[in-house]
C-alpha cells in the first residue's frame, strides 16, 4: 500500500521535474482518504470534480464539509450542453436512452480541457473496484499527454475505513442510507444483494463505468 511519505516524495518528484498537477474527485466517502492525504501534502493543488447537474444534495453539502475541513481548493466543471440540448423527440433526457454519450458529455467532455492543461492527474481509484480499475497501474498514460497517477491503487475497503476511522473523517451522508458508491442521481442505487459497488450503478446496464477512468485513457484520445 502506498503509504502518507509515498505519495508527498511523488507530488515532490513531480514538482521538482515542473510538472503541472491536479487531482479529480466525485465526492465518494472512499475517496476522502486521497483527499485528506493531498491537503497534509499540497493544499493548492487544484481538486476538479464536474457538476453534471445531476448530483445529490447531499454529495454538495458533503463538498462544502471537506472544503471547510480540508482547506482544499476544489474547482467545479459544467457540462458543456446544455439539458435541454441532450433531449430527444420524445422530450425524455439522454442518460434514460443514450446512458454512455450522456457520461461523455456531462463528465468526460467537460474534464477533457483540464487535461490538455496539465502534466500530472492525481485519482483515486482503487484495483478493488472493478475489473476495469484492477488493469490500471500506480502511474500510466492518459489523454492529452497527462500522466495518471493513482496513489491509492492497492488499497482495500478495509484500509479506506481504518484511515477514515483513525482521522476522525466524515462519511458521504448517503452511506448510512445504503449506497456504496454515489455518482448522479440516475444512475445511482443503494447496495442490493450480489452487487459490488459498482455495479449497484447503472442497475439493469451492461455498465460501471462512467467513461472518466476509460475514455481518457491515452489511445482513446488524440493527442495535439
């Protein structure tokens, strides 16, 4: 497991080559241990997350707990369409007929030009996760030229509580309810019996991914 001095040495490493960094995050109450970690190590590395519009109330009142109790400087992003863009004749929104271009144009999109802006992309995703997650190293290519890098790659749940336990940090309110793993309201249920936490999104489709840790991979996009 990537230990607290891992990760500052690399953030060092990557400042000292002049690197450009920023982290991303979706709020995710397993997330918050990255998070914690980043505002003991560099406080002004810009944390983007986008706001597609369909997020919980109660992932934004998490957002403006970690901002006042972390002191990080979280930078939102807004789909470039507009909703009433992402209609059909029918009147009915995108993510209920086309679920994989409404993740590209609410979250890909928007966090494609942060990429072409930076060096380094700090994310939090976990082998655990998915098969998806387990193929992907502590540092590889991404779009645009960025390197990811995923300081907690190797962690287990068990981990992410222990460290959550052991700073006294706050849960997503929306665990205590049920769900396991919390992105937009469409696409998002409470645990069920024989899911995982990914797969307890987007119940019913052949889907886990919202296209943040797939369509940015560096052959999905060209490079300038």
């Amino acid at each position: 497991m990537p230990t607290f001095e891992q990760f500052r040495e690399r953030i060092a490493r990557f400042r000292q080559e002049g690197r450009k960094i920023f982290a991303s995050t979706s709020f995710q109450g397993h997330s918050v241990p990255m998070l914690h970690m980043l505002s003991r190590i560099d406080p002004t590395v810009p944390v983007y997350y986008v706001n597609t519009g369909y997020l919980f109330p109660e992932t934004l009142r998490f957002r403006d707990a970690l901002k006042k109790l972390l002191g990080l400087n979280f930078v939102q992003l807004r789909p470039l369409i507009s909703k009433s863009q992402q209609l059909n004749a029918e009147g009915l929104l995108m993510y209920s007929w086309d679920p994989d271009r409404d993740s590209y144009l609410n979250k890909v999109q928007p966090m494609e030009r942060v990429l072409a802006e930076h060096d380094v992309w700090i994310n939090g995703v976990r082998a655990e996760q998915s098969a998806t997650r387990k193929a992907m190293h502590v540092e590889q290519p991404a779009a645009y030229g960025c390197l990811r890098y995923h300081p907690m790659l190797d962690w287990t749940s068990k981990m992410v509580h222990a460290y959550i336990k052991e700073h006294h940090l706050p849960p997503h309110p929306l665990e205590a309810e049920g769900y396991l793993s919390i992105g937009d309201m469409p696409s998002t249920r409470k645990a069920m019996e024989g899911y995982d936490e990914r797969t307890s999104r987007w119940y019913g489709l052949k889907k886990t991914e919202c296209g943040l840790n797939t369509d940015l991979g560096a052959d999905k996009i060209k490079q300038p």
